[in-house]
C-alpha cells in the first residue's frame, strides 16, 4: 500500500472558532484575548509542543484576527529563507517552526523580537512565536532562545484518541461528508496520528469520494492509496 502525498491544503483556513483545544485550552483562551485586544501586551508568548498539536494553527488564527481588524503583521517560518527587515507598520511579529531556524532567519528574528518589544516610536509589537522544544532546549543562539522564554510559555499537548475522533467528526460533517467508525479506525491505526496529515488525508478523501462518486468506505480509501 502506497504512502499518498499530502499536498491538498486545508478545507478551512485556521481560526480560533475551528481550533480543537481539548488539553490546550489555556493557550487558546490566552490567544484569543491577546488577539482581540486593541493593547496587546508586549510581552512575548512562545508555545511549545510536538508536531500537529495545533501551535502553527494558533498562530495563524491570531494573524488572522489581526488582519480583519486591519493590522500587519511580520512572519517568518523555515520556509522563510530571507526575512525582511523590521516594518513599524506591523502590529506584531510571528516566529514558527523556531527550532528549525537556519543563522540567517535567527538573525532576523532576534531583530524582530528586540525591535517589536523595544520598538524606536514607543509603541511595542507583540511577538508570538512556536517550536518543538520549551525555549531553554532550542538549538538557537543564546540570545534569541532567552528572549523566547521571557513571557508566557504554553505547553501544547497532543489531543488523545477520543479526541482525535471528535475533530475527524467535525471536520467531516463540516464538509458534509459520511466517515463511520470502520473508517475512523483504519485511519487512525495505519497513518499518522498528528492533525495536520488527518486533516489533509480527510482531504484527500472528500476530494477521491466526489471524483469517483463512491462513499467513503475503507474499501474506496484503499482504493485511493493503491492508485498509481
């Protein structure tokens, strides 16, 4: 049976309201009060934790936010091989994926972070950032690493599997589709349980069911993962 490539992106753009907290609650609630304040505190908040337990999707909903109430906003992830400079016209700065940062986006982010906390006009940004690793345990420069631990620090946890199901199960009805519990148990005994690959194999699977015009039964997924 092959591995299928993940490439179809998500159904729906990341938000708080489409956020399953489960364990990370907190986060959450912290999240949405910073980002529908006016005076966001410039203090700095970093959430940890391991692939899929939601910290790229928190910080895409706080952007978000910041958008729709006309706010700019700095980001840089490991895609980002050359960040720009510091633009006082945002109103905050996003640093994903720390762990993987290369000298370069360091570099820029500790730049971000200094000038956005001790910003020249007087007005701080707010610095959100995300990794794999609590910040004293990122392979970073020490500099950059001890600013990331200097506000509040989020643990995220990954969600549990009756967790997991209530996600899938949402997810699925938002998009209008019919996934029994035969099909919830092939997927999460035989592919990985983080939800971004769950999200984009759900995907996949709306998109194989109406191409074909067949329900979604662990047959017809089987079906899409032996296609060549």
């Amino acid at each position: 049976m092959k591995q299928i490539a993940l490439d179809i992106g998500l159904a729906c753009a990341p938000s708080f309201s489409n956020f399953f907290a489960g364990p990370n609650e907190p986060a959450l609630n912290h999240l949405q009060l910073w980002a529908g304040s006016a005076l966001r505190s410039p203090v700095p908040t970093y959430l940890w934790g391991p692939r899929g337990s939601g910290k790229t999707h928190l910080l895409m909903a706080a952007q978000q936010v910041l958008r729709e109430q006309g706010a700019r906003v700095g980001w840089i992830d490991a895609g980002v091989t050359e960040p720009q400079p510091f633009d006082e016209s945002w109103a905050a700065v996003v640093l994903d994926d720390c762990h993987l940062y290369s000298a370069v986006q360091q570099h820029a982010a500790f730049n971000w972070f200094v000038q956005a906390v001790h910003a020249p006009d007087g007005r701080p940004r707010g610095v959100l950032a995300a990794g794999h690793l609590p910040p004293a345990d990122l392979p970073l420069r020490d500099d950059l690493r001890s600013r990331l631990g200097w506000g509040h620090v989020f643990a995220l946890q990954s969600l549990d599997d009756a967790q997991l199901r209530a996600v899938l199960r949402r997810q699925s009805d938002a998009r209008g589709i019919l996934l029994g519990d035969e099909v919830m148990d092939f997927v999460l005994s035989r592919f990985t349980r983080d939800l971004v690959h769950l999200t984009q194999l759900l995907d996949q699977l709306d998109g194989y069911s109406l191409r074909t015009q067949r329900p979604i039964t662990v047959p017809m997924l089987k079906s899409m993962l032996e296609e060549p």
